[in-house]
C-alpha cells in the first residue's frame, strides 16, 4: 500500500514539476519509450537554442540517437536531453547542441568526403551521413570503432567508414577531404589533418586539449589557412596514440 502511494505521489509531482530531461530518462526507461517524442523535443530545443539550418535539424530527428548508446549505459541518463552521455571507456556521445552547432557551422554538402576524428558512439557520423556526405571517421578505441560500425551499420548508415586508429595520422588513403570535423580536443591544430584538407576545405574542432578549450574553424584558401575563434567548449582532449 505504501509503495503504490510512494508511486503515485512520485507520478503526480512529475507531471506538474520534473524537468523535462528527467521525464525523458523515465521515459527512457519504459518499455515503450516513444524515441519520436523525445527526438522532436531535442529538436525543438536546439531551434530554440539558435540552430537554423533545416537540413541539420531533419537529420537529427531522424536518427535514433538512443541507439548510439550501448544497452549497458542505456537510460542512466536520458538520451535526448541536452546533456553528453556516457558510452563506456571514460568517454561521452556528445550533447545534441553541440553535434547541431558544429554540424550547422561546417556546412556539408551531399556528396562531400568528410572525415571526423572521434568516432565515439558513432552518432555524429551518422547526421553528417543523413546530409548526404560520404564519412570517414577514426576512433582510438578499437572497442569504440567496432561498436560504431556495427550500430552504424544497423541504422542504415553502412556507407560510413569506420577505422580504430590514431587522428592525429588522418587517413591519407582517402584525402583530401571537403570537410574535417574533431570531436576530441588536440592542443595544436593537427599538421597532417590539414595537410589532407582540399583547397576551399573547412575544418572545425575544439583546441586546447585538456585545458581551456576554444572552438576553431578552419579554411584552406590557396594552401593558407585562416582561422576563426568560435565558442568556448568542453571536449575530451585527443590523446596521442603509442
Ligand atoms: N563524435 C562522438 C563523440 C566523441 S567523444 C559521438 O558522436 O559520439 C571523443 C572521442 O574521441 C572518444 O571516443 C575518444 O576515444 C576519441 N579520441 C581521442 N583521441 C583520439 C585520437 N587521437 N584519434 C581518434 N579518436 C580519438
């Protein structure tokens, strides 16, 4: 009897004061969890929040971005709010602002070569391949990359290519990109990735490493780059491989 009042209370104060993001990882937990829901209302947050690019905002209501993250970390925090979460490994799936923000900055067309550096939970390579850009992404965690690919592979992103491996080497094979995007933070920008950047290229990442962090975006315009400072940020900083 107490249990079911305990539950009952519990059920009322959330409809009149839980904040949303929670009702989100209790929605998250239910069996039914309505992901479309929870999707629209990421995106309609992110419009609020300044993102105006349409294309950006469709492809990150399609994506199924609860599946990004592995079963075991699955609802401990609620996967549309607009917060990081936790994948394993020490490391996050990056806050839906942040993904719409740097994605929306780097203006990808369909048909592009992208490369992105932190692979991670494989979600930020999946809205820039719902842009219609072909993705190459590497991750230093080889148990990261594989869980990428396969969920990638899952969702219907298969054209996505996955490498474990090192950013700070790029991957030559395939450059030069249109755009590069990082999502772990180095201290200096990262010589070889601009090396395989194409000329009219854009690259943006966070720079600072594990202290103060800066967003930057980078253009080559006759081999030269010119740099923009852009918001402060915190990313995990981009180890050095051994
Ligand atoms: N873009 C990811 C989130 C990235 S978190 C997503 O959408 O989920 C940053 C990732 O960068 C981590 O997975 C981390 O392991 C990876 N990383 C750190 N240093 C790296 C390096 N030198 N090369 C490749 N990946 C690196």
């Amino acid at each position: 009897m107490k249990k079911v009042m305990v539950y009952f209370i519990v059920c009322v104060l959330s409809g009149l004061f839980l904040p949303s993001c929670l009702e989100n990882q209790m929605a998250d937990n239910k069996r039914n969890f309505d992901w479309g829901k929870n999707s629209a209302a990421m995106v309609q947050q992110l419009r609020t929040y300044g993102i105006k690019d349409v294309r950006v905002l469709k492809a990150m209501s399609t994506i199924r971005r609860h599946k990004f993250i592995p079963e075991e970390y699955l609802g401990l925090v609620a996967s549309y709010g607009d917060h990081p979460c936790p994948i394993g490994y020490n490391q996050t799936i990056s806050q839906p602002y942040i993904v719409a923000y740097m994605t929306e900055k780097l203006n990808v067309q369909p048909g592009e070569r992208v490369l992105e550096i932190g692979t991670g939970s494989g979600y930020q390579a999946a809205v820039l391949a719902e842009l219609g850009a072909q993705v190459y992404s590497i991750e230093i965690i080889p148990e990261l990359a594989d869980h990428a690919r396969k969920v990638l592979a899952a969702e219907g992103y298969e054209r996505v290519k996955v490498l474990a491996g090192d950013g700070y080497k790029g991957w030559p094979e395939y450059s030069p990109f249109d755009a590069i995007i990082v999502t772990c933070a180095p201290e200096d920008i990262p010589q070889n990735l601009v090396n395989q950047l194409k000329e009219g290229g854009r690259m943006i990442l966070p720079l600072g490493g594990s202290g103060r962090q800066r967003l930057v975006i980078l253009q080559k315009k006759e081999g030269r780059i010119q740099k923009t400072d852009d918001l402060p940020v915190r990313f995990v900083p981009m180890v050095h491989g051994s």
